[in-house]
C-alpha cells in the first residue's frame, strides 16, 4: 500500500512538473512547432517582405504586452490598454501642427495621464484593478471619438509615417523600439529596485507592506509604464496605417495582451514576470494568426482558436496556483 | 431556566463522543488519539495554547477535517461527515470567530437562507420577517420587522453574534461548536451571549466554547478540556481546576519544578543596558484588541511580552511597528515621534517587526533567499534606482554566513528552506538596515530544536551590539531566561511587570492567571444580589 | 469563583440592557449609500425634469417612444449582468452574444420558420453560457478571462456561421417571426415583463437569494449550505439566455441578422448595472435600479445627441465611463468604510 502511495505521489509530481514544464516553456515548443509547419508546407514562409508584415503586426501588441506583464506581475490587469491606444491616435492629428515629435510626446504623456489616473483608483483609493481599468476602457475611448470625430483622418506626416513603415539597416525601426524596449523591460525587471519590489508587491502585498516597501508608488508605476507602452504602440498604429482612428484603432488589444502574457507563463495570480516569456508569447499568437491565414482558414476560425488557447494557457497556469 | 437553586445542571447524557481520534498532515501530528465527551445541556470549555491542536479537533468535529483513526460518535451512532454541511444537518452547528453570514443581506434572509417559507413558489416575505422578529426577540434582540428587512452589517457584531447563533440553533443543533465568539464583542454583548448560553444548556444542547478568556471561561462553563500538543492533558469539572492549575497545564509546567536557567540558549548574564530608551510607546490603543498599553525599551534591553493567547501582544507589536493602524497612543524612537503609522515610518526610524506568521506576513515566497534578504535595504543597495549586484551579494553574503542560513545558495527559493531557515532570512533582512528597535514576535516558533538555540543566542548577541528588543513568545522558559523583564499583557492592558527576583515561572505563572477587576467587580456584585 | 457556573433563575431577569439592532453606521455613509442605491434614480427624475422644462421637443411621445423603443433589448443584457454582478462575476461576451442572437434568429427563420428563429437562439446562446458558467464555477477560472474569450469565441462562431460577415441572413417576408419585435409596444412591453420576471426571481426566490449569499460571502454561503457551483453555472447560463433573447428579438426587428452588431454593448451593460447601484463587488444590487440605470443613461445619450448631434454616442461613452468611475469610487469608500466598522 505504501508503495502505492509512492507511486501515486510520483504520478502527482510528474503530472505537476509537465504542467509546470508547459507553462514555463510550452511557448517556446509551440513557436517552433508552428515554424516547422509553415517553412515544410511553404518554404517562401520565412522571406524577408513576409517576416516584415509579421513585425508589423507583432510590435504593437508586444509594447502593450510588455506593459500588460508589468501589471499583471502585481496581481493587477489593465483593460484600459485599447482606449490608451483609441486616446493616443485622437491626440496626434491635434497636435501634429505644431510637430510630429512634439505630437509624439503629448500621446506619451496623455498615457502616462490615464496610467496614473488607473493606478490612482486602484493604489491610492483601494478599487479593484479590473473595475477600475473597465471604467477607463469605457470613458476613455468616447473621449478620444470627441477629440477626433467619428471619421479616420489621414496622416501625412513622413516623420510618423515614417516610423511604423522605414527601416534601418534592413530592420523596420519599430523592430528597433520594441528591442530598445524588451532590454530595458529585461533589464529593469533582473536588475533594478524597482524590479524586485514589484515582485515582491504581487507576491505577498501583506509581508511587502510590513517589510517597509512603497507599495502605493509601486503600483502608481506599473499602470504608468502600461499606459506609456500602450500609447507608444498607439502611435505605431497610427504611423503605420498612415490614418489616425479612434473609433477602431487597438479595439480588443487588451485581450491579446493578456494572452500573451499567460501563454508567456506569467501567471494571473501575480509575484512572477516572465519577460522574454511575454515576448514568445506574443510572437506565438502572431504566428498562429499568420499560419492560419496562410492556409486560409477562415478568421472566424482564428479566433475561436485564441479562445480556446486564451483558456487552456489560464487553465494551466492556474494549476500552479492551486498547488 | 428550570434547575434548582445553586445545584448545577444535572450531568446530561453523551450526545458526541469522540474517542481516540488521530489527524496528522504533512510533517505534523496535530491529533494523537483525542477523547472528548459532551453532554446534553453542558458547557464545555476547550483550551490550550497556539498549536494545541483545538481547532484541527473542531475541525474533525464538524466535518471541514476526516480524521486518520479513532471515531466520531453523535447519539449512539457513528458519524463520518463530508463536510460541514452534512454535520450541520446532523445537528452539530458551528459559530465562528469571524461572523459567517452575509454582511450585505437582510438579517432575515440571513436568518433562513435555503428554508424560506414559500407561498405560492415565491418567498414569503412578510412570513419570513415576522418570524425572524420573533426568533431573535427570543434571543434578547430588541428587533422589530424593519430592522430585520436591513442588510445584517447595520447591526452592531453581538447582535450579528446572535443571528449567527438563532441560525445555527434553527437548524435542530444538539451541538453547538462556539470557537471564540467573544473575540470581538463588547463586554456587554458578551453578557447577553451568556444568556443565550445559559437558555442553549437549559434546552438540553451540548456547547463546546473555545476561549483564552480564563474569566469567560469560569462564568459560563461546566466542565474543561485541557489539549497540548495534539494530545488531551486533563478532562474534568472546571470548578475542580484552580485558574493556576489550569494555566500551568495549559502551558504544560508543573508548579513544583520551577525551573532557572538551562533550557534555553540564552546567556545568565545578559550586556549591558543603557538608561535612556530608546523606543517609548505611550497609550496605544487598537480597536478590541489593546487597551492603553505603554511600553518602553532601552538600548541593550531585551524586553519579554507575555501573556496567554489573545492577550494583545501581537497587535501591540503591530502597532508599534505601523503594522496595524493605531487608534490612539504615540510612538518615540530615540526621542522624535514617529508621524504616521506606517510600516515605512517604522522601519525608516528603526523599528522592525518579526511577524509571528511567517507565511503569510513575512516571506515573499517565490522571490529567491537573495531577494528576500535585500528586499528592505533596497535603497541603500542601489544607486539612481539599479541595485548594485556586487553590494547586494556581499550583504547577502554576509549575513548568510552570520546567521549560518542554510541553503543551497543565495538564489534558492526562499519557500524551499526550512522554518527555521527562513526565520534567519527574515531577520537578516532586517539586520542589514542596522535598525535600533527589533520586535519578535515568536521568533522560534515552529521551528527544529538546533536553529532555536541559534536564533536565542542571537537574540543575546543582538542586545550586547546595543539592540533594543521586544521578545514575544508563549515559551515560559524563553520569556524569562531572554529577557531582561516581561511585561504581562491581559486582555489587552499591562496587568504586572516583572524584573529582578520576580523574573521567575512562578510569577509569571500568576500574572497570567490573575483575574481582571471588571470580572472580580461583577463575581462580587452577582454574589451581592443573590 | 466558579460561583459563575451555576444557573442563576435570578439571571433570567436580565439585568442587562438589552442589545439592540443598533446601526454601526454613520450618517454620511448612510447617506453615501442612499446615493449609491438609488442615486440613479433620482438623477433620473432629476434630468427628465429638467430637460421637460428647458426643451419642449423632450417630452414628445414621439422622443420618449424612441427613447424606450432603442434600448429595450440592450437593457435585457444588462438585466442578466445584474445577475451576474451580484454573484460576484462579470460577462463581458454579452455583446458577442447578442449578435450571435441575432445571426441565428435569422437563419433560423431562413431555414426552419419561426419556431426555429426564436429557439435556435435560445438554446445555443443558453448552451454558450453553460459552458462559461461551468468553466468558471467547476475549473475556479476568472470569470472576466473565461468571458474575455468567450467574447472571442461567440464572435467568431457567428462570423464562421455567416461566412466571415458576407452573407447576411434575412427574416423572410411574410413571416409572423418578424412581427415580434417590430411597432413600439412588443419590445417595450417585452422588457417590462421580462425585468418584472427578473425582479421577481431575483428578490422572490431561493435562487435569487443564494445569488446574492454567493456574491456577499461565498465562503459563508457554502457554510451556509448555498449550491455554489450549480448558482454560479445558471448566473451565466441566465445571462446567455438573455443576451441571445435580445438578439433574437432585434433580429426580428430588424428583419436580419446584422453581424457587426453589439460590440461594446458588454461596456454599457456593466455600466447602467453599476449605476443603477449594483455592487461591482457582488452581494448588492436590484432589477430596479438597473431599469433606472438603463434609461438614465438613455436620456442622457439622447440630450447629447440633442445638443450635439455629431458625437452622440461617443459623447455618452465619455459620461459612461465617467459616470462608473464616480459610481465605483463610491462603492470603494463605502465598503472600505464597512470594514473597518
């Protein structure tokens, strides 16, 4: 019977550790799982004007991505993300008078404006992270129809333009913004204070209080830095599609930010980050997207396929949690 | 109320029967073959320190827990229930600590939730409220139907006691399982609890009460139950059983062996302590918990903080250390006042507290020992916001070594290591930010014999560099060996200090036991009007 | 000293006062709470008076009709969010659903006839909802993920039925399906009866009453012997059978199956639920005040686009959000309030 026993326990900790395996880095094996498919059923799949269309696509969600991990790290979740785009792109054509930078950085700081309002509600007066986020995701895109109207304005700007569509040194400059911005993320979250008493603050807010942390001012930052990147991917959108629309622009964003997170292996519970995860993350629902595409299964499809891995990603993080 | 003056409730018959029962979880023994008896229309006290096991036996009890041996006997028939539903409807009802009701609910749908009367297939609610009215006016409530139609948090927490109590009886309870429902009531709503009791023995229902109130304890119970250690240490009639005999059994001393010196790690001769404190606590109050408490601590002190379960010392400590907010009092660390109550405030004027839950209050268990080690000294690790790693691992480093930490290396989980292990953690993590004061509160609870004489003689060599320390610990031994003098706590106030001479078990054993004036006033005057 | 043990007959006199069902509230939360609870309401009647006397053109028949008329079944959605809010969830796939509805009702009537139309709907949308509910209650998922991507999924499932969005399903003439929801009364009247049912179930029932244990205290509502898992399922089958309903019912309306339909309408279901003075934190909450929640924000919506035409509805999504931000602030001080009471 005691052997039994063993032998269950065994079972239990393999079944765990696969669990565990898959959320750490099932990401990684779907990616080249996907890679493999694609390149053996169209060896064209990896050519250079096709990986571009992928960056493209990638980038922006991965900014909002990265700024949903840093949240997510504080038992947090910012649904605001897709009205800070909507706010981002009414901001520019207002201000793209006076400069295309000077527009640049009123979309930044009008981020950073709805991340603090965001991280006010939840640090300062105690709200609900989703609650807080949902009121936000709500107002602020009517906020950003009134400022623009209903209608897409065109961009002519070559400067923003410029940003979503030229490259350096054969690499599309917004692939260089999200590099500059996955290593300053890698970088802050391994090396910085900051880094380690947002941890901290998602692992056990309690003990984070008593061991004397600025929990409230870690909070205010993490939903500044979401609504930064957010703002950031905005004015990538809108550089790229070379028209400013509010109405439309990052529409339901936030729910592939949250699942590139968790397919990442961040879990929802908080007190873990996985950066480089994130970014797999993002990469794998974009190829999924993509390979879809290519064999023509139809977008309907496409998306009842996220669902399902939007569930099983929680589902298997969840596991862990229970343990 | 029909039993003759002054004899006492007749001994009822058994109606539970636990016998022999045994519950162990992962590394604990936390039953070993209990046996407890209660009796129709009998009081029955259950107390024991932390760790005793109590509430792993209510658990067994009630169903939330299946015991690994050893039976469960409700009126002659053997019971082995799923969960406390399933113990509810056999009639064994449980009154929690915290009030387990719906707050934001009507006291009457509280009241009758899942047996609302029907007409017609919708709730009756005029039905429902009149007989709420009349359920509680049984129970002391001066409600009428608008007060029961309000949301249940409106009431004041006796009155939401009582709720919890007409609930629990309505549904045929022959037991009444009552786990510290005191703790938070106003001494008057605790008299009319008592009433409620009293009624409860009258109908022939066995209660068992769960206290650390020893006054409590005397005014309503019949017979005792002393656990320690998972195991029953004495059963009988609490009129038989002194308030001495019975704290000495709780804390398991034996009143003849007294003993001095040698069981713990710390040294006779404690460093020497300068006159100025260092730390001066005036007035604190916290809501039901502390009661004026003042306290102070001078450098090279170490100053013990006994009392029994429930006595207000962690909540003292905590409210010193900004932990929990103080709702009155002052704090003064090296003479300026501490502003605000915070743990921020606290830790940057030097004041640091070990929590007594490690778990949940002081580890932050998927960060590595490293991070956990640095965690408060942040600031002083690292320049324009990075950390410097080489600063960091010398530190850590350093303090692994010191405190002869135990681990794989500096990047383990800090979950992985052992109780005691991640007790040093703690500590260095607040070792490193050279704070003034140090507050422990049981510092070597739960943790293996080797690394409690280590962290007691840590303690000694933390006081001789000059720390001011406040040691709270249920340990007779630890308290008195370690510390320099104790200040007993009783219900949230200062009952007696002891330095000197009087610095021994037997004093200490006393203060503990000691009745508080409101109870002795109230014996007196109930001795008065009979 | 064990003079205490004894029973005193004596005793039963009770000397001591007796403990009443004193409040432990203050007056301004007391007041705070009115606000929060029937706050809507009272603005409600408020903005009607005001804009009746200040433009004439408001109290029309024909503007107040329009005003019913246009959000009768986008006030079914937030009818079943009240359910779910106060189990202490959230739905955001309404709005999916809702299209989903709508696509189906017409296919249905298309391909099967009326009956088909109006059970088509129901039964897949309710399904959907089972599905969530069990996902939620069985697998401890959070509700806002699994109906993240259950708004995904129902979005999908009714592009895959109408071919990505080009073929659009029309009710055929002459079919008495389509005169369920058409002229002023039918969906009116529709609403009425449904949120009377609703309010009914709510307040009036054993069901109702474990749906508010769960959202108050879901630890103490299983102690207290609530079906859990089983409330939970329905809250969100409940909520699937509404959100198709009212798909069903403007597919009627409508005469089609319009695929780019009720995105956001998830947003305005939980903010009229809010407003109309339901916790967001579960436990609280009324049918009623949602009904006021409803067509307070339908006046106003209808004042804005009154006064300026060009950005009506986003105007209204501002004041939405607004709106709930003020309404969930207050929610947070009053139940901070209450803890620490």
């Amino acid at each position: 019977m005691t052997a039994d026993l063993a032998a269950g326990a065994a079972r239990r900790v393999n079944r765990a550790q696969l669990v565990g395996w898959l959320r750490d880095y099932g990401v990684y094996g779907g990616i080249v799982v996907l890679l493999i498919v694609d390149t053996a059923l169209n060896p064209n799949f990896l050519s250079a004007s096709d990986l571009r269309v992928q960056t493209y696509q990638l980038v922006p969600t991965l900014l909002v991505s990265l700024g949903m991990a840093v949240v997510i790290a504080t038992e947090g979740v910012d649904l605001s993300v897709g009205a800070v785009i909507a706010l981002a792109a009414s901001l520019i054509p207002l201000y793209l008078g006076y400069s295309a930078w000077i527009a640049v950085l009123v979309c930044l700081v009008g981020g950073a404006i709805a991340g603090l309002v965001n991280g006010l509600l939840v640090a300062a007066a105690g709200v609900q992270p989703i609650v807080a986020t949902l009121a936000m995701m709500i107002g602020l895109r009517g906020v950003a129809v009134i400022f623009n109207g209903n209608q897409a304005k065109p961009i002519f700007d070559e400067t923003l333009t410029g940003l979503g569509l030229n490259s350096t040194f054969g690499v599309p400059v917004m692939a260089w913004i999200a590099l500059v911005v996955i290593a300053v993320a890698v970088f802050v979250v391994r090396r910085s204070a900051f880094g380690q008493r947002m941890l901290a603050v998602g692992d056990n807010r309690v003990a984070s209080q008593l061991a004397g942390l600025p929990v409230r001012r870690v909070l205010l930052t993490v939903y500044i830095i979401s609504g930064l990147l957010a703002a950031l991917a905005g004015v990538l959108l809108v550089g790229h599609g070379a028209e400013a629309d509010p109405a439309n622009q990052g529409l339901n964003i936030e729910l592939s930010a949250i699942t590139a997170v968790v397919v990442g292996g961040t879990p929802l519970t908080g007190g873990r980050i996985r950066v480089i995860g994130t970014v797999a993350g993002a990469l794998f629902m974009q190829l999924l997207s993509a390979t879809l595409i290519q064999h023509n299964v139809p977008n309907s499809y496409a998306q009842m396929v996220e669902a399902v891995i939007i569930c099983a990603a929680v589902y298997v993080a969840r596991e862990r949690g229970s343990r | 109320m029909s039993e003759g003056e002054g004899s006492g409730p007749p001994e009822g018959a058994v109606v539970l029967d636990v016998s022999e029962v045994s519950k162990s979880f992962p590394g604990v023994h936390a039953l070993r073959g209990v046996s407890l008896r209660l009796g129709a229309g009998r009081v029955h006290a259950l107390v024991g320190e932390n760790g005793a096991g109590k509430s792993t036996l209510i658990k067994v009890m009630t169903g939330v827990y299946r015991p690994d041996g050893g039976t469960v006997r409700l009126a002659d028939s053997e019971v082995g229930f799923a969960d406390p539903i399933e113990a509810q409807r056999a009639g064994i009802s449980t009154i929690y600590q915290e009030i387990n009701l719906v707050p934001l609910m009507s006291v009457a749908r509280n009241l009758f939730l899942g047996r609302e009367p029907r007409r017609f297939g919708v709730v009756d609610v005029r039905t429902m409220n009149r007989d709420a009215v009349t359920v509680l006016r049984d129970y002391g409530l001066d409600v009428d139907a608008s007060v029961v139609a309000r949301p249940l948090r409106t009431l004041g927490l006796g009155a939401q006691q009582m709720v919890a109590i007409a609930r629990a009886i309505q549904i045929d309870a022959r037991v009444v399982v009552m786990d510290e429902p005191t703790s938070s009531l106003e001494r008057r709503e605790v008299i009319t609890l008592f009433e409620v009791i009293r009624r409860l023995r009258a109908r022939g229902i066995a209660v068992l009460y769960v206290s650390h109130r020893l006054d409590e304890l005397y005014t309503i119970c019949d017979d005792v139950t002393v656990m320690r250690d998972g195991s029953v240490v004495h059963t009988g009639k609490l009129a038989e059983l002194d308030r001495l005999k019975l704290v000495s059994l709780m804390l398991g001393r034996d009143m003849a062996q007294v003993k001095r010196n040698g069981v713990t790690a710390f040294a006779a001769d404690h460093g020497e302590i300068a006159e100025k404190p260092v730390l001066r606590a005036e007035d604190l109050q916290v809501r039901h918990r502390v009661h004026g408490v003042s306290l102070d601590i001078r450098p090279g002190e170490v100053v013990g903080l006994g009392g029994l379960l429930g006595s207000g010392r962690s909540e003292t400590a905590k409210a010193i250390a900004g932990g929990m907010k103080r709702d009155g009092g002052t704090v003064e660390v090296a003479g300026s006042r501490l502003r605000r109550a915070t743990a921020g405030e606290a830790v940057r004027a030097g004041v640091v507290l070990l929590p007594e839950d490690r778990k949940a209050e002081g580890i932050i268990p998927s960060l590595s020992v490293r991070q956990n080690i640095a965690l408060a000294a942040l600031p002083r690790l690292s320049r324009i916001g990075l950390v410097s790693r080489r600063k960091q691992d010398e530190i850590v480093a350093y303090f692994m070594d010191r405190l002869r930490i135990k681990a794989a290396g500096p990047e383990q989980k800090v979950s992985e290591l052992s109780g005691g292990n991640q007790q040093k953690v703690l500590l260095a993590r607040w070792l490193c930010l050279h704070p003034k004061v140090l507050l422990l509160d049981e510092p070597t609870r739960g943790i293996d014999v080797g690394a409690k004489a280590e962290v007691q003689k840590l303690i000694d060599e933390l006081a001789g560099d000059g720390l001011g320390v406040l040691l709270i610990s249920s340990e007779l031994e630890e308290l008195i060996e370690g510390s320099d003098r104790v200040v007993v706590l009783r219900e949230g106030t200062v009952v007696s200090e002891l330095d000197g001479d009087q610095l021994d078990e037997a004093h200490l054993m006393h203060a503990l036991a000691s009745e508080s004036v409101a109870a002795e006033a109230e014996n007196s005057e109930a001795g008065d009007d009979r | 000293m064990s003079s205490g043990t004894e029973t005193q007959p004596g005793a039963a006199v009770d000397p001591t006062p007796p403990v009443t069902g004193q409040t432990a509230q203050t007056r301004t939360e007391r007041l705070l709470e009115l606000v929060q609870r029937q706050g809507a309401i009272a603005v409600l009647v408020l903005v009607v008076i005001v804009s009746s006397v200040t433009s004439p053109g408001f109290v029309s028949g024909g503007n107040i009709t329009s005003i019913l008329v246009g959000n009768s079944y986008q006030a079914l959605l937030a009818l079943g969010m009240t359910f779910v809010i106060i189990s202490g969830g959230i739905d955001l796939s309404v709005g999916s659903v809702f299209a989903l509805g709508g696509v189906l009702a017409a296919w249905g009537a298309g391909h099967g006839g009326p009956l088909a139309a109006i059970l088509l709907p129901l039964v897949v949308c309710g399904a959907f909802g089972l599905v969530q509910g069990l996902l939620v209650a069985r697998t401890g998922m959070a509700p806002f993920i699994v109906t993240l991507a259950g708004m995904l999924g129902a979005r999908g499932l009714l592009q895959a039925i109408s071919h990505e969005g080009q073929s659009t399903y029309q009710v055929p003439a002459g079919s008495w399906f389509a005169a369920l929801g058409r002229g002023t009364w039918p969906p009116v009247l529709t609403a009425v009866v449904l949120f009377a049912l609703g309010a009914l179930l709510l307040q009036r029932t054993r069901f109702g009453h474990n749906v508010f244990a769960l959202g108050g205290n879901e630890n103490a509502a299983t102690l207290m012997g609530v079906p859990v898992r089983r409330t939970k399922t329905l809250v969100y089958v409940l909520s699937g059978l509404l959100a198709g309903g009212a798909g069903m019912l403007n597919a009627s309306r409508l005469t089609s199956g319009v695929t780019e339909i009720g995105v956001g309408y998830e947003l305005t279901a939980i903010a009229v639920t809010v407003i109309g003075g339901t916790l967001l934190a579960g436990g609280a909450g009324s049918v009623l005040g949602t009904a006021a929640g409803v067509l307070l924000l339908a006046v106003i919506q209808n004042l804005i686009g009154h006064y300026i035409s060009q950005y009506g509805s986003s105007a209204s999504a501002a004041v939405n959000g607004a709106f709930l931000a003020v309404v969930v602030l207050l929610q947070t001080y009053l139940s901070r309030a209450r803890r620490i009471n």
